[in-house]
DNA sequence: CTAGGGTTAG
C-alpha cells in the first residue's frame, strides 16, 4: 500500500510535463525562453514518439543535456528503439552503456529478436538472462516461446516449459496460449492437447491454438468438433477462428459446413479482412465450387496480393487456365508485383492445360520482367508440364540444367510422364536417382514397378515388389470421400464397411452393365499385377472415388451436384465410368484429385482426358 | 514498461 502513493504521485506529475511539452511544440517561438527540461519530460515524450525519425532526434537532443549518462533514461531509450525494431541501436546501449538492463529491457530484447525471426538468438538471450540471476516473468515467456515455435524445437520448449513452472507462470492464460501454440508447431499435439484440457478458463485465443495444432497435424475433424465445442461452451469466435475452420473446411471438401461457415460470418457482421477472404476463396476453391470462390474474390473491399494469388490457384487448379491467365493480367493492371507463389499458381495452370508454350513464355517473364526466381516449385510445374506433354527429353534436360538441388519430388514428376508415355528406359535412369534421395518411400517403387507393368515386363515388377517386402515399405492405401448432408463419408479400396455397402456394390454392378452394352471395356491396364482379367476387372470395380460416387447418387437428390475427393490421382478406367454416371444419371460430378479438379457433366470431362 | 492465436502452392 506504502508503495503505490508515490507512483501516482509520479504518474500526475509526468502527464504535466507531458501537457506543458506539447503546448511547447504548438508554440515554436517559446523553445528559447522555456527553463531547461527535467528528466520526466524525457521520459513521457519517449512513449509519445511516433516514428524512428522522431525518436533519433530526441535522442540528439538527450545527448547535449546533462542527462547523456543518465542510466535510467538512456535505459528508457533503447527500450524505444527496440519497440520500433531497432535492434542494432538498443543492443549498442546495452552492450556499452547499461550494463544490467531491468527486466523490461531483456524481455523487449527476446521479443525484437523472436519478431526479427533471429530465434535461435532469442532464446540463447532469454537463457543468458536466465544465468545471470534474473527471474523471468510471464511477458518473457510469450516473447521467447514464439522463438521456440519458430524453430519447431521440442528441446528449447520443454526447457523453457520447466521454467514456466519453477518461476510460477503456469497459470497465466497468455503463457498457456503461447505453450500450446509451441507444442503444436512442434508437433507435440499430445502436449498440446493436455495443455488446453487442464486450462480452468478456455478463450478464444487457446482455442484457436489448439486449433492450429489440430489443422496442422491433418485432425480436421477435430478442428470443427472444437469449433462446435465453442459454441456449446459459449465462447466467441473470432476471424482466426473462421480462419481455422474455413481451412478444415477446405481440406475435408466439406462444401456445405464451409458455406455454413459463411453465412455465420456474414450473420454476425464479421470483417472480412484479407486473411478471412483468401480462406473463403481458399475454402470454395478447394471444394469445387469455384463460381464462389470467384465472388467472394469480387465482393473483397480490399484484394492484397494473396487474395489474387488464392484466385488465380483457385482457378488453376480447376483447368481454367485461359480465366487464371486473364485474372493475373488483371491484377499487374492493378500495380500488384506477383511473387514466386503467384507463378506458382500460373505455371500449374497453363500444366494442367498442356499449355507449354505459354508455360514456358511465363516462366522466362517471371524473371526478366518481375525479378522472380524461380525454385524448386516453378521447376517442377515446368517438368510436369513439359513431361505430361511428352516432351520427355526436355524435361529431363530442363532438369540437369537447373541451379538448385532436385529433390525427389520433383523428378517424380518426370516419372509419373514416363509412365504415362511408357518410356522404360528413361524410368530407370529417373528411379535411380529419386532412391537415391528418398529410399523409404513405398510410392516410387510402386510407380516403377506399374511402368515395368505397362510395358509387359513381369519379372521387373515381381522385382519391384519383392524390393518392398524385404525393405518393408508400406503402400498408401487409395481413399475417397464425398460429404452428403454435411456429413463427410470416407472410402478405401474394397471398402465393405459402409453401412450402404451392399446397395453401393449393386448400383456399381448395374452400371457396369450398362456400360458393357454400349461397348465399355474395363481399363484394366490400370492394374499392374499379374492375376486374370476377370480379377483385374474386379479390382478396378471397388477403387474408392467409384463407391464415393455411388453412395453420393444412392443418397441425394435428382440433379444435386457430387463432389468427391481423393487423395491419390483418378485412374484412367474410374475415369471412364465416371463420366458415364455422369451421362446417364445426368448429375454434375466433381472430384478433385490429388493435383486437380474433375468436372463431370454430359458424359465428358472437363479435363478433356489430359491429366 | 512489454502479452497469446491468422491468408496463398506443391
């Protein structure tokens, strides 16, 4: 109680010198006849300062008084410095002048360096601080904990999580929010998880972390249990909040819960900043429904680079090169620089479209006309694009030219071109070196062992697959999923779980009835295991997006449009039927794969059979 | 004298 008059005293005593210094400054005549100035005027118009500009000549100013060794004051200056980022001007402080800084200024010095993202330095700071005797106290702790984030280090987090214990910080909710958030950039969800459990008073701010661990560790169907659990619990929602959902959405290709979603933002009169409208795009985009995300993009008071770049994806990725080509242009109209994502973007397009010219006179303007470097990514759109087109030996060439280290990825791609233009001989070569890179990987071996497959070449694939037993590799099973009253249904290869199962196999069966009237062939060149054609057929009968597809006609509407996803690539015989469903049942049918959006309609595809 | 969670591709 005794401590706490003279601080007032000191508060009232600052806000007069605070008042008398800016009639001071509305009166520039008077500078000359006012008395000198006292330290408290220093310090108060220290906080007032707006710009770095301002505060350099303050400090000018500091200097020729008889103040310029003041301790305290100059302590209270580099703490301004540091608060506009000024890192280099507050350590000289602390390194020649303030030897033993108060805690604020170790706490500001953590914070610039995490904000600077020079993590590691952060934290070796906070334990040097920590070494010296000081007593760390919440603020410093949710300034060193988003350096532990960014360097996704378990180690420095637990470490820095037993000193939350020992100084008694476990109850602040900040610090709680800032160590969920750490655990789950880490990938700790456990921790995470037990973290936000054990909090008395959830927020919308822990929520929203352990959201992001949920996103980020794929449990998407957790993130919306919890968005739900909000709700119940009455705790608000805020953009991050939809940010985080809307992404869920997005990558379920839960359509309705993301338009859902939607309404509840404009019901409650959300902003829709940036951030929000590129989730939405994101969220339509990703669920098929491009036409939304189009008018999402329309209606955006504001567009910043990312919302045109989320567009021109958007559009991309559905084959709609020619509308993500005009959109680009549209947004250089507008004075946007595009960076290296936004070409992204594009090149994947022109890809998708077999648009390799074009391809290729947009990778050169990326950089002779906007100063993009191209890396890995424009690389690999290139070399799919070049490979899809069977333009096999460019590819390989573009390849062996380029300045940085390929990694597997990207010469997978010329293996997957390899297999669609059966080029055995230059598999082999690719294979080699993608196992050099990633030998673990079951994928490649499966996809070499379906090239030696395509060509006949048995003993190969008997090879190939004996490769994988001895090393153990497992295989990525195929699944699909179809969301049917905002309900999201998921299928493996063979999948007899459902509880449509039967119904699902007999409409599968009627329409491949059907289709053999008409003079259908199962594509079983699809199956690259040695068994009888009958086998074969029944194999390519039971892949996931069929049954999705299925279940999806058995249990909506006449007209009602279907959209599935599936994690692995369409195959050429699923393909087929397809667009059969599509014709015959007269459905709009679109699946996104893998890479790209399927839009089925009328017995074609929107793809026109390149992919 | 300082606080936590956020947008785009592959």
């Amino acid at each position: 109680m005794l401590l706490l008059k003279p601080i007032r005293l000191r508060t009232r005593q600052i806000s007069q010198y605070a008042s008398a210094a800016s009639q001071e400054l509305s009166a520039p005549k008077a500078v000359s006849t006012t008395p000198p100035k006292g330290l408290n005027f220093y310090i108060s118009t220290l906080q007032t300062r707006a710009s770095v500009d301002q505060l350099h000549k303050l400090h000018a100013e500091i200097l020729k008084t008889h103040f310029s060794r003041n301790i305290f004051l100059l302590t209270r200056l580099a703490h301004a410095y540091l608060k506009f980022g000024c890192l280099n001007i507050g350590e000289r402080f602390v390194v020649s002048i303030i030897k033993n800084p108060p805690l604020f200024l170790w706490n500001e010095r953590i914070k610039c360096y995490a904000r600077k993202g020079r993590y590691r330095e952060s934290i070796d700071l906070y334990y040097e601080m920590v070494r010296s005797g000081y007593k760390p106290n919440a603020f410093t702790f949710t300034f060193v904990l988003p350096a532990c984030a960014g360097l996704k280090s378990v180690k420095d987090c637990r470490r820095v999580h037993t000193d939350v214990l020992w100084f008694g910080c476990e109850y602040n909710e900040f610090v709680i929010t800032a160590l969920i958030d750490v655990y789950g950039k880490c990938g700790d969800l456990s921790s995470a998880r037990q973290l936000f459990d054990e909090m008395p008073v959830k927020k919308t701010a822990s929520c929203n972390a352990l959201m992001a661990a949920f996103v980020l560790d794929e449990k998407f169907d957790d993130a919306l249990s919890l968005f739900n659990e909000m709700k119940k619990l009455g705790i608000p929602s805020d953009t991050i909040t939809m940010v985080r959902v809307l992404q869920s959405c997005a990558s379920l290709g839960a359509l309705q819960q993301g338009r859902w979603v939607h309404e509840q933002i404009i019901r409650t009169q959300m902003v829709v900043n940036v951030q929000l409208g590129s989730a939405l795009i994101n969220m339509y985009a990703r669920c098929g429904s491009i036409e939304e995300a189009h008018h999402v993009f329309e209606e955006m008071p504001k567009k910043d680079l990312i919302a045109w770049t989320s567009i021109i994806c958007g559009y991309g990725m559905h084959g709609l090169a020619h509308l993500s080509e005009s959109l680009f242009l549209r947004m250089v109209s507008h004075g946007l620089r595009p960076d290296a994502i936004t070409f992204v973007g594009v090149l994947s397009g022109f890809s998708h479209n077999g648009m390799v010219e074009k391809g290729w006179y947009y990778f050169k303007k990326m950089s002779d006309e906007f100063n993009v470097k191209p890396v890995l990514e424009h690389y690999s759109c290139m070399v799919d694009m070049l490979g899809r087109a069977g333009r096999l030996n460019e590819a390989e060439n573009l390849l062996k030219h380029i300045t940085v280290k390929p990694d597997s990825m990207i010469w997978g791609g010329l293996l997957t071109a390899c297999k669609i233009h059966k080029n055995v001989e230059m598999a082999e070569r690719v294979v080699s070196k993608i196992l050099e890179l990633d030998p673990t990987n079951a994928g490649w071996h499966v996809l070499m062992s379906n090239i030696y497959a395509t060509c006949g070449k048995w003993d190969q694939v008997a090879k190939m697959w004996g490769k994988i037993k001895d090393l153990k590799l497992e295989k990525q099973p195929g699944w699909s999923s179809i969301e049917v009253t905002g309900q999201i249904h998921t299928f493996l290869v063979f999948d007899q779980s459902h509880l449509m199962s039967k119904e699902i196999y007999s409409y599968l069966k009627y329409v491949k009835e059907r289709m053999k009237v008409e003079g259908y062939v199962p594509e079983t060149s699809v199956v690259f295991e040695k068994v009888d054609e009958e086998t074969k057929e029944e194999m390519v009968f039971c892949h996931s997006e069929r049954l999705a597809i299925a279940f999806g006609i058995l249990s909506t509407l006449d007209g009602d449009v279907l959209r599935v996803m599936k994690n692995l690539r369409v195959c050429v015989d699923c393909h087929n039927v397809i667009k059969f469903i599509s014709g015959i049942e007269c459905r709009e049918i679109i699946v996104r794969d893998a890479k790209r959006f399927h839009c089925f309609k009328d017995g074609v595809c929107s793809c026109g059979d390149y992919w």
